[in-house]
C-alpha cells in the first residue's frame, strides 16, 4: 500500500495554495500569495479569488473589502452649470391666429378624405390641396400617403410628384417647379428654431426646389435651401446648403459629387 510521506504533503498543498488564478474576461483578478504584504491588486476588479496562505486570513477580509468598495455605483451628482434654453417659456401658438381653425379641419380631411383615397384618384387630392389654398396645378401627381402640412403655403408646377410617404413639412412656405419628383420617404422641412434664444422661437424659412429636380429616396431637404434646376439629391443625403443646378449631391452633408448628365437624343 503506497503512503505518501508527510513531505509530500506539504509539497503538494504549498503548490495548491501557490497556484495563480486566472484572469476572467468579466474583470474577476486572482492574486498568487506572496509572502510579502500588502498584496497587489492589478486593475479594477469585479470580483476577487484569493488564495490566503496560512497565518494571513486578515488579508483575505481586507482584499473582501476592496471588492465591495470597488463594486460600488458612482454617485451622479446633479449638473452644477445652468440649463440654458427653457421649454417652459416657448410660445403655445406660434402661427397667426387664423391658421388654427383652418389646420385643424386639414387634419381630420386629410385621415379621412386624401389619405384613404385609391391611388388612380389623384385629381381629387389634387383638389383638397386647392381647396385648401395650394397652388398646385391638375397634372401633378400626390401619392395618398404623401403629406403635406400646411396646403397654403404649398406651390407646384406643372408634372410634379410627391410620391408616397413624402412629408413636405411646410411651416414655411414651399416652391416645387414643374417636372420635379420628390421619392419615397423625402423630408422636406421649412421649419427650425433659434436655439441662440432660451424660449427657442419658431423659424419658418422658405425652401425652393427647381425645375426637373430628381430628390432621391429618403433624402432631407433643411429650412431655407434652394435646390437648382436638373439637380439631383442622393438617396438619403442631407442637404443644409443650397445645391448648384445641373449636379448630383449625397451624402451628410450633402455635397457635390459630379455634374449631371443629360442626354437630349433619348427624346427623339
């Protein structure tokens, strides 16, 4: 029968209590007893695996301790600088008062006449547009689920097309020449606030889309732009700045990336 000396014990138990434990990838440090004090703690612990060498169990509930202080969430102390713009002091009726009556009544028309409306009734939207002041001749094209915010300060020309899910946001007024298609899901916005004022007065510059403008899907179109005739705006460029005619813009910001090519002999 094989007995292991007492030498042999103590061997392996003195490698047991020596072995390093590992590092985790959730933070969680092992520390190799030393014979030296204090022990040394890399990092910023989790969680620490100690192995406590005989006569240093005090080191143990020190190191226990340290994991608790450092476990400990940071108190967030409240923003010391002042807050400048104050919602609480914005205007609750910034547009004339005759619009709210009149804006009110486009809503429940537009949920329940234009929006529902088949797509081959086109003319008919084209005429809740009218009757309700827009500018907008009987050739141009209005997607149903195409919206527009303010009908009266909306001008189109000839052979237009807001396709669907376009918003033209017009807190401002909005100028599309002829021939000019806004794709689906372009955003067309004539509104901003100062935020230089801490009660953010609205901002309602006009914006200005040419003649045979290609807006690509998804592209947005900010307050006070003016896009050239024959320009195209990318598929979800950004555009802050007015575009040149003639040229191909994208990206955010939109910038120009080539001039547009037109080949008249595709007519005929």
């Amino acid at each position: 029968m094989n007995r292991r000396s007492p030498a042999s014990s103590c061997a392996t138990a003195d490698s047991t209590r020596a072995r390093h434990a590992r590092l985790s990838n959730r933070g969680r440090v092992t520390i190799a007893p030393t014979n030296s004090r204090p022990l040394t703690v890399i990092g910023e612990p989790q969680a620490i695996l100690v192995s406590t060498p005989p006569g240093h169990a005090d080191e143990g509930e020190s190191l226990t301790q340290m994991d608790t202080q450092t476990n400990q969430t940071p108190s967030t102390a409240s923003p010391t600088r002042r807050v400048f713009q104050r919602l609480d002091t914005t205007s609750k009726a910034p547009y004339p008062r005759a619009w709210y009556a009149r804006k009110l009544l486009w809503f429940f028309v537009w949920h329940l006449l234009y929006r529902p409306t088949p797509r081959a009734m086109r003319s008919f939207r084209v005429f809740l547009i009218r009757l309700f002041g827009g500018k907008v001749p009987y050739t141009v094209n209005l997607l149903p689920s195409s919206r527009v915010w303010h009908p009266w300060l909306l001008t189109m020309g000839e052979y237009g097309c807001l396709a669907d899910g376009v918003m033209v946001y017009n807190l401002g007024p909005v100028s599309i020449g002829a021939h000019t298609v806004l794709s689906q899901d372009a955003y067309i916005c004539a509104g901003t606030h100062d935020y230089t004022q801490p009660n953010l007065p609205l901002l309602r510059p006009p914006i200005t889309i040419g003649a045979g403008v290609w807006v690509c899907t998804r592209a947005f179109i900010g307050p006070g732009v003016t896009v050239g005739d024959n320009a195209i705006v990318g598929a979800c460029a950004v555009v802050t700045r007015s575009v040149p005619p003639d040229v191909i813009v994208q990206g955010n910001p939109a910038e120009v990336v080539k001039p547009r090519r037109m080949d008249d002999g595709a007519l005929g």
